[in-house]
C-alpha cells in the first residue's frame, strides 16, 4: 500500500522568522487563515491536523518576534490560537513514539519562547500528554526543578518556564497531594490555583474554596478567585450560593447589559423567578446595569440597589 502524500500546509510559507512586521492585524488574520486550516483537515484526518497543530505552534514566535504586541491583541489572538490548537493534538489519535516527538518539538518550542508568545502552552500541558500515564512521566521528569524554582530559599528559587507544565501534568496525572505539598511555599495566583482545582478534585471543595480565598493580594487576580470558587461551588450543586457569593463578580463584562447576559445565561432559573433585575437608566437600551437582589449587599458589589 502506497504511503500518503504529505500534506502541504499553506501557513508554513507565510510563517517563517520574522515574516511579519509591526502591525498585528495581518498576522492576525494569518494566525486565523492557520487555523481554520488545521481544523478543516481535523475533520477528516485529525493525525494529520495535529502535526500541522505542532508545526504552527513551533513557527508561531520566530514569525512574530517584530509585531507591536503593545496594545494585547496579538497576544489575545495567540492564545485564543493555542486553545483551538490544544484539543486538535490531544485527541489526535498517535502512537507513543509519535505523541512524544510531538510533546519534545512543542517543548523546544516553549523553552525558546522568548517573547513570549506561547507560555500559555504549558497551561495544557497535562491535556497534551493524552494520558496519565504519559504526564506522570513528564511530571517526574520536571518536579525537580519546578520544586526547586518554587522554593523558599531565595539561594535557590528563579523563574522556570515549564512549571505550569509540571503543574498541568501532575494534575492530568491526578497526583493532587503533590500539586499541594510543592506549593506550600509559594504566594502566586496562577500557580496556586492548581492547588485549588486539586484539592476541588480529591473532594475537598470547602477547603478549596477557603484556600482560594486565602489566595487574594497583590499576586492574585480577584476576578479570576471568584471564577475559581464560582466553579466548586456550581460543581457541588450548590447553585444558589454560587450565585449569591460569586454570581456578579464572576461574570463581570464590559458593560453593564453584556454582566446581567452572563449572570442570566448562568443562571437561568435566577432570572426566571426575578432575583436578577436590572432597568435602564436612561432611554437608550444600550445602557442598562444590573441588580441582583441577593447580592446587594455583598462585599466588593459595585451596583447599588435601587427600586
């Protein structure tokens, strides 16, 4: 049986290093041609599509190193990219060899990321693995490190790229005590909120949820706290105080109307009984602000109730 041709992929050409300038909008509309590319071919030979998934990520910085990342766009458009991409290669289907060549060109890519562009990849480092066994192995392979950029010992801690990584692939792994235990001494948000989806995950939710609270400061974000404690709680079934500790902060948008959509979207049977209210505030319907009941009087609530 003849061996399929391979197949020519019309993002290669356009990212090579340096192929675009300062403005992001072209490589913007090139990163999106990219990946509504993969994806067409992922509907019909998704090994295929996830080499090409690999191929674009490890080109994605080289070619952007010159864009004005300034204003976020690029960079919002990357990871947006990287989400997309991300479930492409997991699913994939691969032998071990495959995945693992896969796994080592995406980590040379990471590890020369200078910008960076796609640090955010190590994020989904555990779904990448594909399986447990696979991130166990590649936890093993970085806790040392990762313990060791996390320590106390200022002689010894730094900065490690692949930490969320080590991170992502203990939690795939589902070796949470230890996700716990490397933690203990560190005061970051984006690490500690692994910390957080463990303990949610060995069934420790009301433990998660002081835990995560403990985590607010200056190295947290707020907004992303309540996103986190919003999520135990709605996957315990506890609907209701959800809505009234998080529901407003958790699903804050930027505009008043867009905040009072996602709050009802989340929380339909809310909306259904009038706990959710919101009126205009003046004839245009393009400016509205919401008014939840139960949670006028919650801390940290901008909207003040009015009748």
């Amino acid at each position: 049986m003849a061996k399929a041709a391979p197949h020519e992929w019309e993002f290669q050409a356009r990212f090579r290093r340096h192929a675009f300038g300062w403005k992001s909008q072209p490589a913007m509309q090139r990163l999106k041609q990219a990946v509504s590319e993969i994806r067409k071919v992922a509907r019909h030979d998704p090994g295929r599509a996830a080499e090409g998934a690999v191929r674009l990520l490890e080109r994605l910085s080289p070619a952007l190193e010159n864009v004005d990342s300034s204003s976020g766009a690029i960079g919002t458009a990357v990871n947006h990219a990287i989400a997309e991409l991300v479930p492409v290669i997991a699913r994939a289907p691969a032998d071990p060899t495959t995945r693992e060549a896969w796994l080592e060109r995406l980590w040379a890519a990471h590890e020369a990321d200078e910008i960076p562009y796609i640090e955010t990849l190590a994020d989904h480092w555990g779904e990448l693995c594909a399986s447990n066994e696979v991130a166990s192995a590649w936890a093993d392979r970085l806790l040392g490190t990762t313990r060791m950029a996390l320590s106390p010992d200022k002689s010894l801690r730094g900065h490690f790229h692949g930490t969320d990584a080590c991170l992502s692939a203990l939690y795939r792994a589902e070796r949470y005590p230890e996700i716990v235990d490397v933690l203990q001494a560190d005061t970051i948000w984006p690490y500690k909120r692994w910390a957080v989806r463990a303990l949610a995950a060995m069934d420790r939710k009301a433990e998660a949820i002081r835990y995560a609270e403990s985590c607010r400061g200056r190295w947290a974000n707020d907004g992303e706290v309540d996103v986190a404690c919003e999520e135990i709680l709605l996957s315990s079934g506890r609907v209701e105080d959800a809505y009234d500790r998080y529901g407003l902060r958790a699903n804050r948008a930027g505009t008043y109307l867009a905040t009072y959509r996602a709050v009802a979207r989340k929380y339909p049977a809310s909306e259904r009984s009038g706990s959710i209210r919101f009126r205009r505030w003046n004839s245009s319907s393009t400016h509205c602000r919401l008014y939840p009941r139960r949670m006028s009087n919650s801390p940290g609530n901008p909207c003040l109730w009015a009748e």
